[in-house]
C-alpha cells in the first residue's frame, strides 16, 4: 500500500542568513534574534565552521598570517549547502568543528536536528546562490570600520591566541580588500540593513515579527496536514500490521481491572507493568531472526533461531508517559539501550512540537527499535516521533510503537503514512479519549 506523505513542523525550516564585515556584529546580531524569539529550538551556525582543511603548505602559510581566509575560495560552499539542504528537509545533519588553534577541521562534528529556525552568520552568508535560494530572510550587519578592526583584534587576541601584528597584517593584507570585493556586494541583496547592530532593537523587532509570521503559518499548514490525514485513515481499513493482544482471559482480567476506578494504586502500577511486560514481549519477537542449528549437550542437533543482523534492540520512551512501559521493559529485558523524546503540545497552536531527544547513537543499526507510550489520541505525537527514528537512520520496518491504548483514527493516520511500521497495542478505542493512563500509574 503506498504511503501517504507526512512532514514534520521542522521540515523546510526557516533560515536566516546574516553576513557583513569581519568584527561587524554578526554573531552579537544573531544571538540578540535567537533571544527575541524566544523559542526553545533556534540554533545559530557560524560560517567558520565550514573552512576548507588545508594542506601542510597551506597550513605553514596559516601559521604565518599568510593565508587568506576571507575570501570565499576558503569556505566549502559544497558542504554547508548539502548540510543546509539536509536540515530544510527535516534530516539530522553533522556539523564540522574547526579550531582556530589548529587552522583544521576537528575530527568531532555537531549533530544538528529539527531547528524550527536556524541563523546562519558569517561574512559570505548571502554571497552563494544555492544558500541564498533557500534563506527566509537575507540581512546585512552594519558597523564603522574602525570599530570592526578593534573588536576583530580583541577577538583573535582573547579566543583564537593570535598577536596583534599578525593580526594587523592579515586586515591589511586580506580582510579590509576582499570587505570591498566580496562583502559589501552583498549588501545589495540583503532584505534588511542593520546598523548598530544588538543596539537596533526595531531592526530585530521587525526580524522577529517577519519569522513569528512564517512560524505561524507552517503551524497552519501542519494542522490541515493532520487533518487531512485524518480523513484518509477514516477511510482505511485496520492495517495488519497492528497487533492486537488476543483477547485471553487474562488479559480481560487485567484490563478490568485497570479500568475499574476502584482499583488502588498499588494494583494498578502491579497490573499495568504486568500487562506492559506482555506487550514488550511480543513486540520483541517481532525482531528479525535467522535460522542456526545448534548442538546440544547430548550432542543432539537442534535447528533453532538466533537474532539477525546487529541484533541489539533498544527503546525511545516519548515522555512522560512511555517512561511508565520501562519498568515492563526492565522486566524482559534488564540491559536494554533507552533513549528519550519529549513531544508537547504548543497551546497556542494545538500542534505537537519536539523539545528533547537523546538516542543511542547506533540506533540505525538495532535490528528492532521500540517506541513507548501508554496511550494514542489523535496520532500527532505517534507521528513526529517515528518520523526522528526513520530521520536518524532507522529503517521504518525496524520500528515497533508499543502502547497500550490508541484511537482508531489517530491509528490510521500513523499507519497511512508509514506503512511498514508495526504496532502492538492491547486496546483500539474511541478517537481522542483523554491521557489518563500514566495520571493513574503516576498519581498526578
């Protein structure tokens, strides 16, 4: 069955591109916009992360303040773009790391994942085509040059451990040139001129409002995007790859009794990690095998199974509530890899928005990752958290949600647009019935 599309509210993030004269302000300028914002998830990139490594000549000449890094033949253009596209899409991308010290990129890189709005600073910000075509807003920071060139110096001095004639001698040589041959061009294409830079409070106030208003309306689209799923798993018929407990005597008795309002608190903790324990195990033999024979200590030959592949599996708690699966978890498998994702719900929007992750980081090759949350309403949350596995590597029949409730159409919805996921549930119930399975288990 083909899938339907879904993407993410951090797809085609909004990107700023702030460039102007070296010792200009630009990072003070994008700091002072990511603080007006005041989201959780805006992230600056510094276009110096991006120099090209050089060779041993070219590291010598470095070395002796004789290379020039201010023209645009030192930054790789290629990969910040490609890193560029891969977060526009809603993919993770790696970061270099380049250290002053070393004049080279480190051997460690950033992982950057799901900026609703991210703000790419540095002198050559608006100077290639293939970055410009993708920036929501272009803006020029603009400072006296004479004020450039002191703050320039006490920034190598302090942070990149340069003296000051060296220092003097690259802006004469390399920095105030190529400000007049590749910088200031830029100026004409920038959407905004900001002089003064953190002391132009209507300049950022203006940036602020322009990007609240782009926010807003990919809020709106997701929210028709939702819907219209909603409408599409209407329509659908169950997919056989939710798993339903079978309805055994046990389970009824467990389920009467975590549904009896009566029921105290102790039981139902005791019940629920019962039942949590039930589904983990069948979520567990959903894990790809491969057939072994073995001998055995009769020396009698035994065709068996053993794991295939990597064979690790691990588990993402969506908190709060999946953390209430884990004791279960502990339960059948005591060594098990976690990781966490906490998915909430803007009230001023109604969409759900991912404000922590942490995963291992060889999740893309467990052969079985399990999703945890006690109970599905509409399908948003379920959504977003199996779109970051499937964007950090894991391949969707690899992932299994474990719940114990799920409305059907918020069931659907998933299902419609990874297809090839499972899900073992032990109840399918009325669309948006009301979390209280973890209120129960946590009291609160």
């Amino acid at each position: 069955m083909p899938s339907e599309k879904y993407s993410p509210p951090w797809e085609n993030t909004s990107i700023i591109g702030v460039a102007g004269s070296s010792g200009s302000g630009k990072t003070s300028l994008a700091l002072a916009i990511r603080e007006a914002l005041n989201l959780p998830w805006v992230i600056i990139i510094s276009m110096d992360s991006f120099y090209k490594p050089l060779t041993k000549d070219q590291s010598v000449l470095a070395f002796k303040n004789e290379y020039d890094f201010d023209s645009p033949e030192a930054i790789d253009f290629d990969i910040l773009v490609e890193k560029l596209q891969d977060l526009k899409t809603g993919k993770k991308a790696e970061m270099p790391i380049y250290s002053f010290a070393k004049h080279n990129r480190e051997p460690e890189t950033n992982t950057i994942y799901s900026p609703s709005v991210l703000i790419l600073e540095g002198i050559f910000a608006l100077h290639d085509q293939r970055v410009l075509d993708m920036l929501d807003m272009k803006v020029f920071a603009e400072a006296d040059a004479d004020l450039c060139l002191s703050r320039r110096l006490v920034r190598d001095v302090k942070e990149r451990g340069r003296d000051i004639e060296g220092c003097i001698k690259q802006w004469f040589k390399w920095v105030k040139p190529n400000f007049y041959k590749y910088v200031q061009p830029q100026r004409e294409i920038a959407d905004l001129i900001v002089p003064r830079g953190i002391e132009n409070t209507v300049a950022i106030g203006m940036m602020t409002d322009r990007i609240n208003k782009i926010l807003l309306q990919k809020s709106r689209e997701h929210q028709v995007e939702l819907r219209r799923l909603g409408v599409v798993a209407q329509l659908t018929p169950l997919s056989p790859n939710v798993i339903v407990l079978p309805d055994t005597n046990q389970i009824r008795a467990i389920n009467t009794l975590l549904l009896d309002p009566n029921t105290d608190a102790e039981d139902y903790i005791f019940y629920f990690d019962r039942l949590s324990s039930i589904l983990i195990e069948r979520a567990v033999s959903l894990q790809p095998y491969d057939p072994i024979t073995i001998l055995t200590p009769q020396g009698n030959k035994y065709s068996g199974l053993t794991t295939s592949g990597h064979g690790s599996v691990s588990a993402v708690a969506i908190l709060r509530g999946g953390s209430i699966l884990e004791p279960g978890l502990r339960r059948i498998l005591p060594e098990c890899k976690t990781g966490r994702l906490l998915i909430q719900t803007n009230p001023r929007t109604g969409e759900p928005e991912l404000h922590y992750l942490q995963l291992a980081p060889d999740v893309e090759k467990h052969s079985l990752v399990m999703l945890l949350d006690p109970q599905m309403s509409s399908g948003g949350a379920a959504l977003m958290a199996v779109r970051v596995l499937v964007d950090h590597g894991v391949s969707e029949d690899r992932i299994v949600f474990v719940t114990y409730m799920a409305g059907r159409t918020g069931l659907q919805r998933m299902m419609s647009v990874f297809p090839n996921l499972r899900v073992v549930l032990c109840r399918v119930v009325d669309d948006m019935e009301v979390r209280w399975v973890e209120k129960r288990y946590l009291g609160c």
